[in-house]
C-alpha cells in the first residue's frame, strides 16, 4: 500500500508519526515521559510499546506476560533461538536481546511496509541477532529448522483478529516440528464472552502439548469482559509457580489456570482443525476508547 507525505504525521500528539501500511494506518506515538519511547497503534488499536533507551521495560499486560514467560523458558540470561510470528514493534525481540545477550532470533512479520517504518524511526540495536522475515507466519515458520527454536511466541492479529489458519492443530504441528525438546510456545489469545475461541485454543493446544497454562485476567477468564491470554505449552512441566507468582505481583494482577482447572475451563470443546478453523472473534468497539 503506498505512503504520502500527509500520512507522516497523524491524528495523535506533536511528533506522532503515521503511515499507511498493509495493515491500516500505523502510528507511532510519543511517550511523554520517555524521549524515545513509543506506542504503536493500528487503526487507532494500541499494538505495542517500544523504549529505546530501556527495550527491557515491558508495559502492555500481555507484554508483561509474555516477559515472565521469557524469564522463565531458560536459566537467568542463557541465549535463546526465539521465533516471533507477528513482529508488531519488535518489543519482545528486543526484550529477548536484552535479557539474553547472544540470542538468535527470527521475526515473521508479514506487513513489510509496517516493518519498512518501524526499523526506519525504531531501529533495531546493530548488535542483536535479530532477522526479520515479511511473510505471512505459517509460511515463514515452515522454513525454521527442525527443533530450532527454544522459544515460540504467537502474537499475529490481522484487524485485531488471530486468522484462521494460525488457530488450528495442524499449525501447532508445525509448531513442535520447529521447537527443540522442552522448548516452550506461547501465544497471544484475544477473547471474549462466551470465550468459545478461547476454549478451542485450550483445546487444542492440550490435543498437541503435555503441559498448559493459562495467564489471563480473572475478569477474562471468567466471561465477563473482552482480553488478552496468554497461553503457554511445552511437553515439558512448566514453571508454575514462579509463573503464578510473577503474574500475581504484576501491576495488572492475573491468573494463572492449569491441570484440571485448566480442562474444566474447555467445557469439553473440541480441537479447532484446518477444516473448521475460524479466525478469533473481532474486540467490541469499546476496548479501545
């Protein structure tokens, strides 16, 4: 999608930069606080938060999640192979770098103009072992070698919906095919009532990993309103209590379900199939005002 010079410089504050990209329009917010920080929004969506100055500073909620579950996926500053499907900003890449000096990661970004202006105005550090690939992410996961990557994280939306085919057991084949034994997956899950996606990705996730968890907030857990979850699934046990303590003692509080609750939870839905796979529900217009 072409860019004009108008599109430079958009609706939000002095200094937002905005340009047309294959997903919308994509702004780039100032933080008033923090000189080189920015906020991503499409289409007026909040997508992401990056600090130049502080890349280890995490500030969306499930950005947070998403971190505790970087910390924990290996010992305290051992590098990773991460592969990010939906680049977005880059935050948690750059958090990874951060974190885990040396690491080696791939993003899949399919929306090549949005990754044209976010290296142009929120470069990546020359240091980072960071590619980054436009192409759509089953496809650029497909070309991840076998048992590569410690670390799998999901966080692909397409007008603020998870399409289809990255909801389907047949994707998460493709999934443990790239993941080295004991790896961990983790993926962005936006749901609301009566969170039947969200119960179909439980579903199946537990028809292709040993162990789940869940970290949401209780709210969302519970039907009552329209978020984010976090899940997270490896054949391996995972760390659940540093993980419940750590999305405990955040300044959003969630929850962290697993074992039988987390089964409950399902209510006996069915793993989701490339055949009947649907993309995630789209966010009601008032989560965003």
């Amino acid at each position: 999608m072409g860019k004009s010079r108008k599109d430079r410089r958009g609706r939000g504050s002095a200094g937002t930069v905005a340009e047309r990209v294959d997903g919308g329009l994509a702004e780039l917010v100032p933080d008033r606080d923090r000189p080189r920080a920015r906020t991503l929004l499409i289409d007026g969506a909040p997508q992401s938060h990056v600090d130049l100055d502080d890349p280890a500073r995490l500030t969306f909620e499930y950005q947070r999640r998403f971190g505790h579950v970087v910390d924990l996926a290996a010992p305290p500053g051992r590098p990773l192979r991460a592969v990010h499907l939906g680049g977005g900003a880059f935050t948690l890449a750059r958090y990874v770098a951060a974190t885990r000096p040396r690491s080696t990661q791939q993003v899949v970004e399919r929306d090549a103009a949005l990754v044209e202006l976010v290296r142009r105005e929120l470069p990546l550090d020359p240091g980072a072992r960071i590619r980054v690939r436009s192409t759509d992410a089953r496809a650029g996961l497909a070309k991840v070698p076998g048992e590569w990557a410690g670390l799998i994280v999901a966080d692909v939306f397409s007008g603020a919906r998870t399409p289809a085919h990255l909801t389907s057991v047949e994707f998460l084949d493709e999934v443990r095919r790239a993941l080295a034994p004991g790896g961990v997956y983790t993926a962005n899950l936006a749901d609301g009532p009566p969170l039947a996606h969200l119960r179909g990705q439980i579903a199946t996730a537990a028809h292709r990993f040993a162990h789940l968890a869940l970290i949401a907030d209780p709210a969302v857990l519970r039907g009552r309103r329209f978020g984010n979850a976090v899940l997270v699934a490896s054949d391996a046990p995972l760390p659940l209590a540093e993980l419940t303590r750590r999305a405990a003692s955040d300044p959003h509080p969630a929850r962290v379900a697993h074992g039988r609750a987390l089964t409950d939870f399902t209510g006996g839905a069915a793993p989701v199939t490339d055949a009947d796979a649907v993309a995630s529900p789209a966010p009601p217009d008032s989560v965003f005002r």
